[in-house]
C-alpha cells in the first residue's frame, strides 16, 4: 500500500521489545503542516492455510493465552524465518499443526490484521491434495492441538453461532469455500 497523500511519516522513536513484536512510536506530519504521534506494534506478519479435503476443512482447536480460552482456527504462523518465501512458511506450519503435506499451496488473499495500530500482514492460501506424514509440533499450544473438520457447508452456520469467531479463519474459509473446483458461490452477490 502506499502513503495516503500529503501524510508522512518523519521518524520512528523504539519504545519496547518482547519477544517477535516490538513497540515504537513513529512521528507523523499531517497535510496541513501538524504533527502527531502513533503508537505501532511491529510484526513479522504471518500465513494462514485453509487445508482442504474434500468438501471438508482441516482446523485445529487449540489455546490462546491472549483471549484464555481455546479458539477454533485454521493452521497458522508468524512470518519468523527471515527470508522465507510465504507458501514456504505456510507449509511448514500445515505440518506443524496437523502434521499434513499439500500437492498444492496456491494464494487466496493477503490482508492487513488491525492496521490502526499493527503493520501485521498475512498472507492466505488453499492446500489441496492433503498426505498425512505426522505432526511436527514445535510449542506447547501446538503439542495439545486437537484437529478438528469442518464441512464447507456448515461454515455460514458456524460463524453465526460463534463457533468461528476468529477473522484470519473466517476470511479463508468463506474464501476457500468459494475456489474450490467447481464450487459456485453458496450465497448469491448483489
């Protein structure tokens, strides 16, 4: 993306690092010559994968300390191997998590997470051709993962119940459900 017109930004000030994301405050002139500060949470970004099977996606329960409680989601994360291409990371991740190899990694979507306050971007893909070889999990969420399928079908129903709350995870399925061959779109668009 680039800059908004007339604004600029004229400098960074680091205010503290923990772990992969650091904080910073980044010193901002606006188009009528005013100056402000932001606050930004800088991220390595990170990969999503919508695992497919059939008419099935492959998503995982698991942890998050950030909300307490377990979240249904789709295999992700963080971008945190400098210089690896995305689908690279994306494929390592599907074996991480559910312990799969994909024929087929193909891109869906890339999109800012929270853009008011995070240069967080992820990026989306579809994998197809699934072979289980064993999971490889790496972190203590990753090891207590339970797999979980999910009918394509059941998706629209399962947002609207809560069941899927997580975004990352409802932009790919919605996206998914709608690129697999053959597959016309489930909801007619105005």
């Amino acid at each position: 993306m680039s800059p908004a017109p007339g604004f600029r930004v004229v400098g960074t000030t680091p205010v503290s690092r923990a772990g992969f994301l650091s904080l910073e405050t980044r010193h901002v002139v606006a188009p009528d010559g005013s100056t402000f500060d932001r606050h930004v949470v800088r991220h390595p970004g990170a990969v999503v994968v919508v695992p497919l099977d059939g008419d099935e996606a492959v998503l995982v329960r698991q942890f998050r300390a950030a909300v307490g409680s377990e979240v249904l989601e789709l295999p992700a994360g963080k971008r945190d191997v400098p210089g690896e291409p995305p689908e690279v990371t994306a494929a390592r991740e599907l074996e991480e998590e559910i312990g799969c190899r994909a024929a087929a990694i193909e891109p869906l979507c890339e999109f800012y997470n929270s853009p008011g306050f995070t240069d967080e971007h992820t990026f989306v893909f579809l994998a197809s051709g699934l072979t289980e070889t064993g999971r490889a999990a790496v972190t203590h969420e990753e090891a207590e993962i339970e797999i979980v399928r999910v009918p394509l079908a059941a998706v629209d129903d399962l947002i609207a119940d809560g069941t899927l709350a997580d975004a990352k995870t409802i932009i790919g399925l919605l996206l998914a459900r709608d690129r697999r061959p053959g597959a016309g779109p489930v909801h007619p668009r105005p």
